[in-house]
C-alpha cells in the first residue's frame, strides 16, 4: 500500500468510527502521538492510550471528514492538512505521519488557527 492509499484508508476507519481498528490497522506497536492542543498539548504513549484518545475524539469531538486540502509525502513521512466537521463546526487540522514499517510510529497534529496580520 503506497502513502496515498494509506491515507485514503486512514480517513474511511475515522468515518467508520471505531478506534479499536483504526489504531490497530494503522498504528506501530511503539507509536505516540504528540496531541497539540490544550494550553500545554498531550503525549500519548502506545496503542492503549491511543484508542483511548480516539475513542474519545471519535464519540465527542469528530463529525466527519470535509476535504483533504494538501499532502506532502517522503520517503518515510506523510504530511496532510485537511478540513473536517467537529461538535464545534468546521476546522483545519495538520497531521505529520512518520512511518515505520507501513505503519504511524510517530504522530503529529494539531489544530490550524488563522492569523490576523498586524
């Protein structure tokens, strides 16, 4: 499976819901994820925590993709900036995928906010 059709199946099991197949499908065993968001971010360590944090954005965060509005791909990492549905409304998000061994080893996302000139 090349990176695009990794995304492509990343995106349908978030829209299928259930984080128990999501991380295990897509997630190495040694994964984390570096969650920023919050005042201070979170760091989320191994594939329990993870389907614990995607449970809980699953059930009251995530509404549904939108679009996928740019993906840079290396070599060894996947970098996506997509536009979803949230409990909120419509929001940009960033992920930086770094894989190992056809799966995420390292996580990192985060919400894009726009900035006002001066």
């Amino acid at each position: 499976m090349d990176f695009k059709q990794f995304i492509d199946n990343h995106i349908r099991l978030l829209q299928e819901g259930d984080a128990g197949a999501l991380v295990e499908s897509d997630y190495h065993d040694d994964a984390i994820m570096f969650l920023m968001v919050g005042e201070e971010g979170q760091l989320i360590s191994g594939k329990d925590a993870l389907r614990e944090q995607f449970d809980m954005y699953l059930k009251n965060i995530y509404r549904g993709f939108i679009a996928l509005e740019k993906m840079l791909i290396s070599e060894d990492s996947i970098c996506v900036q997509a536009k979803i549905n949230t409990t909120d409304g419509e929001l940009r998000v960033w992920d930086v995928l770094c894989m190992k061994d056809g799966k995420i080893f390292r996580h990192y996302s985060g919400m894009m906010f726009a900035i006002t000139p001066i």
